[in-house]
C-alpha cells in the first residue's frame, strides 16, 4: 500500500471560504445503486488489500465508482480516517473545502489518504474532480 500523505489535520478554526455554502452540497442518498456499489467498493478492497476493510486499525472509506463508501462515517475526534481508491482507473480527492482545507492530492488506484478531524461537527467533504458531475460528497460526523 502506498500512503499519499499522512495530514494530521487540527481543524480548529472557523470556515470562513467563500463560495458554496455547506447546506448547498449534500451527500446522495443511500439508495441500492450506492448499497450495490459500496459492496462491490468492498469486494475491491478485500482483493487489493487482502482482508476487509473493518479489520483495519482505523477507519476507513473506500472511493469507488463516484461513491465515498460509507457515505456518511461517525467517528470520535481525533480518530485518524484513512481513505483508500479502490478503483481500476479512475483517481479521487478528498477535500473538506467548507473547513478552509486544501484539497488533497490526485488518489490513483490502491492509494491512500489519511486524516484527523479534531473539530466535531458534521462535516461535508467533497471528491474535487466528481462532486459536482457526480454527486461525489461524503459525510464526516466527528463526535466530541
Ligand atoms: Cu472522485
């Protein structure tokens, strides 16, 4: 596994970008075409990393056909996430732009970004490339 960066990210600070604001971008539903696709986003993880996602030390959300999977994560702060592209081809981003957050790099296949939300709330990140052509949002719910 090749680990992009490794950003530990102390979100203290107030948003103050401007541009969309956050009840403007929403995560999809979960419907059976995302159940569908997070399971085969699974399926994916299992035959590139060679055991489920659960047993990992730290949660992860896998990025797999347009889809953060699972789309909405609960995690206490300070708990590291680690986001991994599963993907055959297609890269990913994950960019917590209503917190100010660059985004982060291009993430090829079998890549992988970890960060720390040290700041509860329910964050909405975006996909940089595909949150507006596909709906690629997901949800951060960081506990106290
Ligand atoms: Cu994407």
């Amino acid at each position: 596994m090749r680990v992009l960066s490794i950003a530990a990210v102390a979100l203290t600070v107030a948003a103050t970008t401007p541009g969309v604001a956050a009840q403007d971008v929403a995560p999809p539903e979960v419907d059976e075409r995302i159940e569908r696709i997070c399971a085969e986003a699974e399926e994916q993880y299992v035959a590139m990393f060679g055991k489920p996602s659960a047993e990992e030390p730290l949660p992860v959300v896998t990025m797999y056909r347009n889809v953060f999977c699972p789309v909405e994560l609960e995690i206490e702060a300070g708990t590291p996430v680690r986001w991994v592209n599963v993907e055959r081809r297609t890269s990913h981003s994950v960019w917590f732009r209503a917190l100010g957050q660059p985004e982060s790099e291009r993430l090829f296949p079998e890549e992988v970004v970890e960060m720390t939300i040290e700041t509860p709330g329910d964050h909405v990140y975006l996909c940089g490339p595909h949150w507006e052509t596909h709906t690629m949002i997901g949800r951060l719910v960081v506990k106290p």
